[in-house]
C-alpha cells in the first residue's frame, strides 16, 4: 500500500491483477516508499513484459499454471480417452516419378509461402558457446546453417518466379524466431555477412519472451533468491512461433499479397531443404492444412510419433505423441506390447522431425480465435512422492507441433514421409553424449550431421547416374559412421532432384577420398573422372564443364578429440578436420564458356 505514490495508473494494475490471482508474497518483503524505489520500477518493467507477451496475460498464465500442475499433482494422463491408430499420410520415395512431380509442384508454390526459422534455443544437449545457426552445416566449404538456409530459400525463390508471370515475382519472406538467448548474435551474424545475399527487408526477427517460474502447486511466481525484485524466467518452448507471428501481424500481410503457405523449421536440420519442394508439391496436392515431415522411426526411438487420436466422445486429432508417451499410450489402450517395430523394421508411427507446412488462411483463421495460444504442459520436478513441493521452480512450456490440438476434426492433418538419409539429419547432441547412443540408433551429433551431408549428396549423384564410390566406415569422437565422398553444392546448382539430372552426364566417377565442391549455378558434369579434390566457382555467366580425369592428393581427415581445446570448438565436435594436401581449384569471374580438366 504505501508504495502505490510511486506507480503509474498501468503499474497499480498490474499490481491488482498479481494480487487477486495470489501473488501477495512477490510483495512481502518490499520495504516502504523511498527504499529502492528504482528497483521497485524495474519489477513492474518486467511484470509488464511478462503480461503483454503471454496470449492473455499473467492472469491467465497463472490460472492455466494452477491447473496443469492440479492435474500433474494427480498423475492426469493428458491422453486419457484417446486411442491411438496409425493416420493415413503420403510416403515419398526419392527419385521416383511420384517425387519428382511433388518437387515441380512444390517450386511452382514456393514463391507463395513464407518461411519460418524457430532459433530461440540455445541447445544445451550440445553444449555449443555459439548460436546453433552459426555452426558450420559441413566444413568442406564451411557454409553455416544459416546461409544454407537462406541461400536455399533463395534457389527456391528464383526457380519459382522464373515460371511465373511478371506481375506476380515475389520475395519470400523469412522469419527467424530468436530469443534473449540467440537474438543479438543471429542479428550480427546476419548483418556481418549482408544477410547471405537476402534483401534485409525480405528478413524479420521476432523475439520470443521467457516466462515466469513457478515456485509451488498454487502457481506462486518464483523470486530470484539474489533479487526479490526479479522473478526467475525460463523459456517457454518452440510453440511461442504462432503467438509471436499472430501478434506481429504478418499472417495478415502475406494473405493480402496472396501468399498461401507458412513453413517452419528448426536450427540445425542440413538436409531439410532436400524435403522442401516435394513435401510442399504435397500439400497443394492433398490441400493439407497441416502437412508435418516425417521419417520412419524405429520403435521406441527418441523423437515424436505421428499419431491419431481417437476420444471416446467421438473427437480424433492426428498429432505428435512425444516418444516417451507413446509407448504407454498404446500399451493402455489394446497393444501389450506398446510401441513396436511392423513388417517393414519401424514403427508404424512415423517420427516427426518437427518441420510443418500450414496453410496460410485457415492458420489465420485459427489463430485469431487462439490468439495463437498453444496448449500447453507443465513438467515439475517433485521432492517427493507427496508431490506437494519441487526441487525446483518450474514453467508452463508449449510446442509448435501442438498446434493442431485445437483444431476442428474436419481440418486436413496429414504427413509426409521421407527417407531419412534424404531429410533429417539434426546436430543436437555432444560428443560425448552421442558416443553412449545405443548402436544403431542415430547420433544426431556434429559428427554424424556432417557425414549425413556428403553421404546424401553422393546418394542423390548416384541416383543421377555418377559412380560415387561406396563408404568407408570410420570412428570419430567415439561415434561409428560412414565415410563418403565429401561432395557439397550450392542450392542455386541444383534444388529438386530434375535440375541436378540435367547437370550430369556421360561416365561419371568419383573416388571415395576425393571432395569435390561446386559453388557456382552453371556447372555441368561431363565424363568426369575424379580422384582428389576439386573445388569450382563461377559466375552466373561462365559455364563450365567438369570432365575428364582429375587427379591430386586432395583433402584428408585428420582425427581430432572433442577434449582438445587447442583446436576450435565447431572443428572439435566433430572428430576430424581436412588437411588441404592439394586440390585442383578454379574460379570463372568472366562469362563464356568453360572447361575444367586436367
Ligand atoms: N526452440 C526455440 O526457438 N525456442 C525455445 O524456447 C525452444 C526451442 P530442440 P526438442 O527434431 O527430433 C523437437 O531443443 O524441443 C527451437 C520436437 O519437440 O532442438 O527437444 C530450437 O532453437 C520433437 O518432437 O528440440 O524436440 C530448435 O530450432 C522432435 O521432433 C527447435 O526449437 C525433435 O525436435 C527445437 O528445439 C527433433
């Protein structure tokens, strides 16, 4: 009370919404009027953030905390009702006709979406000092995720346009989602570089807040023990993406310049952009509301299954069922022997790899009656079997991919599922966490994200007709993997699997030790025999033809342990860095025609 003289009309609000959803203790300890009157501003500085980043306020935050945690004190299965069954969705395979005329369509629609990176987390699986964009994708040319992303974004961009009229070309817009955690270095990272190439005005970065802790079963706002006039915050998952894009009144702009997709992604997936055209080719096919991206998961693996729900009151959803839920689920409802491998050596339930297409109007739609709430959990850590305190303080937390669960039956859910050595290759985990990883199941480490590159891009050669020579298996940092060619290219070489088969011709070779990098759009490969290293670049107007027998004793690996600090922290997670014996290098800055052989 006696400290109202120094708070504005808005702060006594604030104040008055704290106190009737009984958050009397944040005041206990404040002294009276004149004694850190600074300090007492500031926590009204944060309450106010806190209240005008949440769909609704604090109020509804702490209403929303009391009862997920009600339900938790009660061991409340959120699935109870459900069944689960396998949903119907589309299975792609590489090059076949089916994909091939997805990946068409998918670039016909490309310059009507927009793109939307989630970057907000900091990644602590993989205990990276960085942002995770920042990391090298591969270290042959040492192309971040970050330019891959935008340089694909920008292919994409340039072969669906060229097939467009005139009047409709179009800039693809792309969002980043930051946090306090990655915002200031994604923005430098972008600016250091002049956006890879991306008009700055085609970019926005959208901020996600943390949110308020919780300190017991009655959602008390959690003080920081050093400042009680701070209270703790922690992040409130990837799901902020709809509330921050809804507030931002984007969805509005792209529907007025009739854009009609909205695709997410997350941090550090290098091969997803193989995914893209095709899996978009299926939305506009199947007119998806909700396309997710999928692989075949081995039972039990660590990562979402796809799944559709079916409640005893007729209600059904087809929605991820986080990996550690879903084996109990199906256990309970008919299947004793819960999550396991079918006839086909994975699970029935496809995993997602969390990379969404959502069709822009009814996601408009949806979110103006949310306001892009998501539903969301709440994951205490309790002292003890009483479950009446925790060790400590916790927070509501949301996901992206649960954005369905509040959608009308009649919304079209599905999936498309591709290979896994085509699409999902994360870096998430350190090394040495990804040593223990049971023999088998994937890495999802630095070493094995990088590996998944070449060993995609000499599949995709080889399906184009190129003799890529078969794997060699090595151990780096503790991990077994398979060694190909490291063969990498730019986006704007070849984005869809058509495109990279006009560039490849003849007798085509290349030998497992041999790296082989093409940076430059008018490339072709002719009769090419390689056997070392070779690295071209060019501009638009050179076209050049790789041919012949290459040879040189190229780039070898060199082990290096994740533990040797005297080598750079993106070089050590992976176990290896290149010795640049000798390559065969060339650059073409004048237009013409070209030819690169021995
Ligand atoms: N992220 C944010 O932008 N903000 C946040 O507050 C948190 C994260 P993780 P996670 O690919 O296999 C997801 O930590 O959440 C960004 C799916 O939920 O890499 O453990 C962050 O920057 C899971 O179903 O993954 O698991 C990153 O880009 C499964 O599909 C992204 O969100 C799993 O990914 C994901 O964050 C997977």
């Amino acid at each position: 009370q006696s400290n109202l003289g120094i708070l504005s009309p808005d702060q006594i609000e604030l104040a008055k919404i704290l106190l009737e959803n009984g958050q009397s203790h944040l005041f206990q300890q404040w002294p009276q009027l004149g004694v850190d009157d600074k300090q007492k501003l500031d926590f009204f500085d944060q309450i106010a953030r806190l209240n005008s980043s949440y769909p609704g306020g604090l109020a509804a935050y702490i209403k929303t905390a009391k009862e997920l945690l009600a339900d938790s004190k009660l061991g409340k299965n959120p699935y109870d009702g459900f069944s689960p069954s396998v949903p119907s969705g589309e299975n792609l395979t590489f090059g076949t006709d089916n994909f091939i005329e997805m990946e068409r369509k998918g670039v016909v629609e490309a310059r009507n979406a927009a793109f939307v990176l989630v970057a907000g987390g900091l990644g602590e699986r993989l205990g990276y000092n960085g942002i995770k964009v920042a990391l090298p994708r591969e270290t042959t040319t040492g192309t971040c995720f970050l330019q891959h992303y935008i340089e694909s974004i920008l292919a994409l961009q340039e072969a669906s346009n060229k097939i467009a009229s005139d009047e409709s070309q179009r800039d693809i817009p792309f969002i980043i989602m930051t946090s306090d955690d990655t915002h200031s270095r994604t923005l430098e990272l972008l600016e250091l570089n002049s956006y890879f190439g991306m008009k700055p005005t085609q970019v926005h970065l959208l901020k996600q807040e943390k949110v308020a802790c919780l300190d017991d079963n009655d959602a008390r706002l959690a003080l920081d023990p050093h400042n009680k006039y701070s209270i703790q915050t922690k992040p409130h998952g990837h799901g902020d993406v709809h509330s921050l894009l809804y507030s931002s009144g984007l969805l509005h702009k792209w529907l007025d310049a009739g854009l009609k997709w909205v695709l997410f992604f997350q941090d550090t997936n290098g091969l997803l952009f193989n995914a893209i055209p095709a899996s978009l080719g299926v939305s506009a096919t199947k007119q998806y509301h909700v396309n997710s991206l999928a692989v075949p998961r081995k039972a039990k693996e660590a990562i979402g299954g796809i799944t559709k729900l079916t409640h005893v009151d007729g209600r059904s959803m087809v929605i991820n069922v986080e990996y550690n839920q879903l084996d109990p689920l199906l256990r309970a409802s008919g299947f004793p022997d819960g999550d396991v491998n079918c006839e086909t050596g994975f699970s029935p339930f496809p995993g997602n790899i969390n990379q969404l297409i959502l069709e822009l109007g009814p996601y408009k739609d949806e979110l103006q009656k949310t306001g892009g709430a998501i539903k969301e959990f709440v994951n205490p850590k309790y002292k003890d079997s009483t479950k009446t305190a925790f060790k400590s303080s916790t927070r509501l937390e949301c996901m992206m991919q649960d954005y369905p669960k509040t959608l009308p039956p009649t919304a079209r859910v599905g999936f498309t599922v591709m290979d896994i050595w085509l699409a999902y290759a994360p870096v998430k985990n350190n090394p040495e966490d990804a040593a223990k990883v049971p023999k088998g199941n994937p890495y999802h480490s630095a070493t094995s994200g990088e590996m998944a590159i070449y060993r995609a891009n000499s599949l995709i050669l080889q399906k184009a007709g190129v003799k890529v020579e078969e794997p060699v298996k090595q151990v780096l940092n503790g991990q077994e993997v398979e060694v190909w060619s490291r063969i990498t290219w730019k986006p704007k070489w070849g984005m869809i699997f058509s495109d990279i088969k006009k560039k490849v011709s003849g007798n085509c070779e290349v030998s497992q030790r041999s790296t082989m990098a093409i940076k430059g759009r008018n490339v072709f490969i002719e009769d090419l025999s390689l056997d070392g290293a070779l690295i071209v670049d060019s501009i638009d107007e050179a076209e050049v033809k790789l041919g012949g027998l290459i040879k040189n004793n190229g780039w070898t690996m060199e082990s290096v342990d994740y533990k040797d600090t005297s080598v750079p922290e993106e070089i050590r997670i992976r176990g290896f860095r290149f010795n640049k014996v000798e390559q065969l290098e060339k650059n073409f800055t004048q237009p013409g025609k070209f030819s690169v052989e021995d």
